[in-house]
C-alpha cells in the first residue's frame, strides 16, 4: 500500500481490484437493486452511507474497516494476528466479572423472594386480625 492514505473511493475500487469484481458483481452481493448506488459512490459524487460500508464490511470479514474507513494500514486482517496476546487474559476477567455480577443479582433475587413471603404473611395475618375483630363488632 502506498504511504498517503486513500480516500474511501480508492479504498472501493482496490476492494473490486483485489476480489477481481464488477461493480454489478458486487453491488448484487450487497443485495443492491441496481448498481447505480456503488457507481455513484465509485464516481465521487456521494459518499458510502452507514448502511452501506456495514454491508461491504459484513461481505468481506477479513475487511479491516479501519483501513476501508482511514485508507490506512493493511486492507485485509490477517486471522493469526487479529487476535491479540492480551485477549484471552481480557475475556477470562471479562467472564469472570459476569459471573460475579450474575451471581450478585441470583442472590438479589433470592432476598426479594424472601421479603416477599414475609410481606405476605404479614398481609395474610392483618388480614385474619382484621377479619377477626370485625367479627367480634359485629356480635
């Protein structure tokens, strides 16, 4: 790649070259109606929308989007270096803060009930007092 970044239409047109497609190819994969959209894109006279740099991302998974996005760096991520050394160690504290917080909330969970039963007895017992002193008005 060349030292200056590219603009996000070079990006497109190396993504065509480099995957030996046709704008129509492509457009068709995107599940584009017509291929009007990408020439408009390829011809400078719109730029990508959102929706349309996630459905070249999601085509191409070994797409860097930064690059797509920067025209910097390597166009395509290599899968034995996309995984950082430090990624593993990340998701096992990751993991095991879900744990914990799953953990925290199952044992919330359980004190509600509790106060729940007691609540409802305490409700149950007014309500057979009450019950019982309207009787004794009553007689």
């Amino acid at each position: 790649m060349k030292d200056t970044p590219l603009d996000i239409h070079e990006c497109i047109e190396f993504l065509l070259q480099d995957k030996g497609m046709t704008v129509y190819g492509l457009s068709k994969e995107l599940g584009f109606d017509k291929p009007a959209k990408l020439y408009t894109i390829l011809n400078r006279r719109t730029k990508p929308s959102y929706d349309t740099l996630v459905s070249i991302t999601n085509r191409f998974e070994n797409l860097n989007g930064d690059w797509l996005l920067r025209g910097k760096g390597e166009p395509f991520i290599n899968s034995s270096t996309s995984v950082s050394k430090d990624q593993p160690d990340f998701l096992s504290e990751r993991n095991r803060n879900l744990e914990k917080q799953l953990a925290d909330r199952n044992e919330t969970i359980e004190l509600l009930k509790q106060q729940i039963m007691i609540l409802r007895e305490v409700i149950n017992h007014s309500h057979r007092n009450g019950a019982i002193r309207k009787g004794e008005l009553l007689s």
